[in-house]
C-alpha cells in the first residue's frame, strides 16, 4: 500500500525478543505491502562483519569491550540513515527490523558501570525515529527451546533484556511517542499468518500526522 498522504513514506519498525518471528513478518510486510526491508544489524558491512563476529563467538585478536560493541550496533545504523533518509522522501514506505530500541535494551541488560539508558541513547540521537513501532512480546514463557547458538540467545538474559525494553518504552520521556506511535502485539499462540494479519491492521490504520520525519 502506497503512504497516505502521497508526500512521503512510513518508517515502520518492529522490535521484539529474539525468536518472536520479525523477520518472517517483516519479509512478508516487505513483499505483500511493497515496503523496503532494513534488518538491523546488516551483517553484511564491514561495521556489520565485525557484529557477526561478535554475535557468533568467533575468536577475534582484539577484544571488543561492551562500549565499542554499543558503538558498532550504532554506527551500523547510521551507515543506512542516507539511504532510508531519501528512500522516505521519495514517498517509499520502509519496514525496519530492529533498531534503537534493541540497540538500547541489550546493552543495558548487560548491566555494565556506565552503560545506562542516556550513555547507550546518545550515540542514537539525530537518527530518524520510526513513525510506528510495533512490538512483539510473548507470554514470558520463552525458553531455551528455539533460540540459537549466538550470545545473546539465553532464556536468563532475555529476560533482563524484556525488563529494560519495558522501561524503556514507559519512560516518562517517552509518554507521547508511546501515545501515538506505538503498538504491543502479543503473539502468544498465534501463527505466522495470524500475527501478519494483525500487524496488517495495524500498520494500514496507522497514517502519518506530521510530514517532517522525526528524529530521537
Ligand atoms: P538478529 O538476531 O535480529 O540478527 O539480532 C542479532 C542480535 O543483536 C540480537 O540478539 C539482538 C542484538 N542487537 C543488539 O545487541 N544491539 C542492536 O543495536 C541490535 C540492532 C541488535
């Protein structure tokens, strides 16, 4: 479906735990809806090699400490902000998978010295800021069934990351974004097609208010 008012494109994100299907609802919003597909992190740059590594437990000489490896999960967004900057403005609507939000609750459910909600935003600011974010929980009851071989893919830490996406969302600073831009989906139960027909509603009914792009 084209954007509404003809000016400019959605940016819509889905963020959610690993293993609640977004990139399968993304590929389909991507080729039922028309909308370009970004998947964060893009694995395939340079900045993206060196997170797969990371993300993949292979042996690196230099070690990353969890700033840097904050650091590189943003950059990593900002090598696309150009391309999604003008794709929008060319009226294209853009499906994100994962984003900021991830970027904020995984590195600090590490509960590293620092490392809190203004030190992990900061690097963020100034990227573009989805016009809709949908997010995707489950029943809590996720376990170590389904999930991979990649760091972060632990029942105990998925919890911890659950918690600050939670807090991070009902920040009083971000009151009106969750007013008006935002949606929780629970898929618990649900099959694939059930939960696309859902996120279909969703992002049909949503239209954009204001025609500037928003910015964190
Ligand atoms: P993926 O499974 O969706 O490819 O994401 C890879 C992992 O990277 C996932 O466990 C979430 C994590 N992640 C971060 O820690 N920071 C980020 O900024 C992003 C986008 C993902």
């Amino acid at each position: 479906m084209s954007n509404i008012t003809g000016t400019r494109g959605k940016l819509i994100l889905i963020e959610g735990l690993d293993r609640t299907g977004k990139t399968t609802q993304c590929n389909l919003i991507s080729s039922r809806l028309n909308y370009k597909y970004y998947k964060f992190p893009n694995r395939e740059t340079p900045i993206g090699q060196i997170i797969n590594s990371y993300l993949t437990k292979q042996v690196s000489d230099i070690p990353l400490s969890d700033q840097s490896v904050h650091l590189l999960f943003s950059s990593n967004r900002w090598e696309f902000q150009n391309e999604i900057k003008t794709a929008l403005l060319n009226g294209q609507n853009i499906i994100v998978d994962r984003y900021i939000y991830s970027g904020i609750a995984y590195s600090v459910a590490k509960n590293v010295a620092g490392m809190d909600y203004n030190w992990c935003s900061a690097c963020d600011r100034g990227l573009i800021k989805p016009d809709l974010t949908v997010f995707l929980i489950n029943d809590g009851n996720f376990d170590n069934h389904g999930f991979g071989d990649e760091l972060y893919e632990k029942h105990e830490f998925q919890v911890k990351v659950s918690q600050v996406f939670m807090d991070i969302f009902y920040k009083q600073e971000n009151k009106d974004y969750i007013s008006n831009h935002f949606k929780q989906l629970d898929v618990s139960g649900m099959n694939i097609e059930e939960v696309y027909s859902n996120i279909e509603s969703i992002v049909d009914s949503f239209t954009i208010k204001d025609l500037n792009l928003l910015l964190f």
